[in-house]
C-alpha cells in the first residue's frame, strides 16, 4: 500500500514536497562544514527515502557524492532524470529496507541523511534494524542525520490508529515520536545524539537529530 500511495503522490505532483531544499538539509549540510575533518573529506553521503530528490540535489550540488534509495519507482525515475540534466553525482535506486539490508559495505559512507523518512511505517523491530544497518554502513564517528514527526505536532492522534503511535493520515501512514523514544533508540542502537531540537516545518512539527556512530 505504500509504494502505491507514493507512486501516485510523485505521479501527480513531480515535486511533492517542493523543488527547494529542506531547513534540515541545509542545517546538515552546515554542520558537516564544521566538523574538524572538514566538508571536503565528507564525500559519501546516502540518503534513505530520497524522494524526488529536493535535498538530493543540494547536496550534490555542493560537491557530496550521494547514493539515494527510496521505494518509489516514480520518485526513482524523477531524481535519475534531475541527476542526468544537471550531471551530479548522484546514484538512485529502488529499494525497500524493511525486506533486505542496505546494498552497501561495512563503513563505506561519511554520513547517513534521512528526512521524514524514519517515521514511515515501520514496526519498532524494523526500525532497530534500519538503524543497525545505518550504523553497519557508517565510518567510525560517522553521522547520522535525521528528522521525524514529532507528538507536539498537529496531526498526532488524528485519523485511525492502526499500531500503536503510528496513524493513517489521508492515506499515508505516519509514526509519532517523543524525544524519549528518539533517544533510547538511537542509544540502544549505538549512537549518541549530539543534538535533538524541536523544530516546525510547514505544515509538520519535527524532531530533527544529529547522532554519531560510537
């Protein structure tokens, strides 16, 4: 049911969520800046649940070489032809991480980037895995960047209830979190939040989060 709802979201509308950059990305993108390693050994980046590839392109445009995975061919299919017309470094790829782990080696990338993508429906098994094998594919101290809806915003607890903290919202099933939650399964996980704010971002309230493997 996801992969279709998705489908036809991108089919009807090639930028669902916009053309221009989240806050998020650049906020991310920002703090690799200040990182004593500096921006320009931060060069591989994957993004899970790339979408069109509104942030995709931000940051391969700066230079980050990207590997994107997102489980809509439409989103696919969109982001490979964006990549193709402006040359970026860019590879993107049809992939479900809840049926198989990340097509990927052990410490191969800088940093993990993910923007409402973690509060998709996925049971909480799911998402221990997914940030296992998150951690798997990051260097040693490599970065996890990463938003998710949060209680506080205006959505929580409308529409049906279909597990525990996660509704159906107009079709698109959507995972609440408290910064509690947040911070046990990131620690539970193996990485420490270096910051966790509460931030809005029309129409939504999300946590957005930068973790580092330990």
């Amino acid at each position: 049911m996801g992969q279709e709802i998705w489908n036809k979201a991108y089919r009807t509308d090639n930028s669902f969520f916009g053309d221009e950059p989240s806050s998020f990305a650049i906020h991310s993108f920002n703090h690799l800046k200040t990182d004593s390693n500096s921006i320009n050994n931060k060069k591989k980046l994957l993004e899970l649940g790339a979408g069109h590839g509104r942030d995709t392109v931000f940051f391969a445009s700066h230079g980050i070489n990207i590997e994107a995975l997102d489980y809509s061919i439409i989103a696919v299919n969109i982001l490979n032809k964006i990549s193709n017309e402006k040359n970026l470094p860019v590879k993107s790829q049809l992939f479900d991480i809840r049926n198989k782990p990340l097509p990927f080696p052990d410490t191969y990338f800088d940093a993990v980037y993910s923007h409402m993508f973690l509060n998709m429906h996925f049971s909480e098994e799911e998402l221990h895995f997914i940030l296992s094998e998150i951690r798997r594919v990051l260097k040693p101290t490599g970065w996890n960047f990463f938003s998710v809806r949060s209680h506080d915003d205006k959505f929580y607890g409308n529409g049906r209830e279909i597990e525990k903290g996660i509704y159906d919202i107009n079709g698109f099933h959507i995972r609440f979190f408290t910064e509690k939650e947040i911070r046990n399964l990131s620690s539970s996980e193996g990485f420490e939040i270096l910051q966790i704010k509460e931030e809005y971002e029309d129409p939504v309230n999300l946590f957005l989060v930068i973790a580092k493997k330990r």
